[in-house]
C-alpha cells in the first residue's frame, strides 16, 4: 500500500511541476508522509469508534 502511495504522489508531484520527479524528492517524501499520517490517523479513529459502540 505505501508503494502505491509513493507511485501516486510522485506522479502527482510530476504532473504539477510539468515533469519527471523522483521518489526521493523532498516534496514527495512530505506529501506520502502526510498520506499515511492521515490514514493512520482514520484507522485509529475507526477502531476507537468500533470499540466504544462495543462497550
């Protein structure tokens, strides 16, 4: 999964500078960083909501 969000945001990236990007650039490595933050984050809100509805 976190491969496909590198391949996502470097060819994001690419398209907005209007060329090739590495992986490896500064921009891309914040942006996949920021992505899985923020499904990490929803990942423990859902199970913080899953266990309280259980209790």
């Amino acid at each position: 999964m976190i491969h496909k969000i590198i391949n996502d945001e470097t060819w994001l990236e690419g398209e907005r500078r209007g060329c090739c990007v590495s992986p490896h650039d500064p921009v891309v490595r914040d942006s996949v960083c920021a992505v899985v933050l923020r499904i990490g984050q929803q990942l423990r809100d859902s199970l913080a909501d899953s266990n309280s509805a259980a209790a």
